[in-house]
C-alpha cells in the first residue's frame, strides 16, 4: 500500500476536482443532469482511482486503477473542450487544461515506475 497523502499526483487530481467543481457551479442550469454531472464525474473519477489503486495489495494493481484515472483524465478534457466550445465556461479553460497534462504525464510516469517492479 502506497500512503496516499503523500502522492503528489493525488493531491493534484484532488485540487483539480475542486476547481472543476467551482467551475461547473456556473454551468446554465439546463446542464446540471447533462455536461454538469458528466464532467464531474469524470473529475472525481481522477483521484478515486489513484486512491483505490494506493489501497491496493500490489504495485500491478495500483498501476491498472492508474490507467482507469488516466481514462477519467481524457474523458474530462474532451467534456471541458465541448464546453468550451459552447461557451460554458466563462474563464479560460487553459489553465485547468494544463493541470490536467500535469496529471496525464504524472500518471504515465507513475505507472511506468510500478509497471517495472
């Protein structure tokens, strides 16, 4: 078992989702059971995964809830692109866009790292 307060790419997913959590907030109402609910889905998705992998018994385990989260990661970055594109959001969607490369690229070095164990 890994500790999981001390996964940096944990608390990263987890900052991610409360941010896309602030920004769905100001999603039209029409949204709430449509992208709303799916891009925040998607978003807790990330960090669950890498907890359930964390309490997982091995390192091979671990790894597969990894590639779960970094499924969840590409799911809400195409989510957040057709919001972007439907004018959805009213900030800049670049900057959480980019935490989620951060993440994408943490979880590829993560799972690179236990999948040699």
């Amino acid at each position: 078992m890994h500790n999981l307060k001390e996964l940096k790419i944990w608390q990263k997913a987890v900052d991610l989702a409360t941010e896309v959590y602030r920004l769905t907030s100001e999603f039209p109402k029409e949204e709430k059971y449509g992208l709303t609910s799916q891009i925040r889905r998607s978003v807790v998705s990330i960090s669950s995964n890498i907890a359930e992998g964390a309490g997982r018994n091995s390192d091979k385990e671990f790894a597969h809830f990894l590639g779960i989260s970094n499924g969840s990661s590409y799911e809400l970055q195409t989510q957040l692109l057709i919001s972007k594109n439907l004018g959805l959001a009213s900030i800049n969607l670049e900057d959480v866009l980019d935490q989620i490369d951060q993440i994408q690229k943490m979880n590829y070095s993560l799972q690179q790292k236990l999948n040699q164990n």
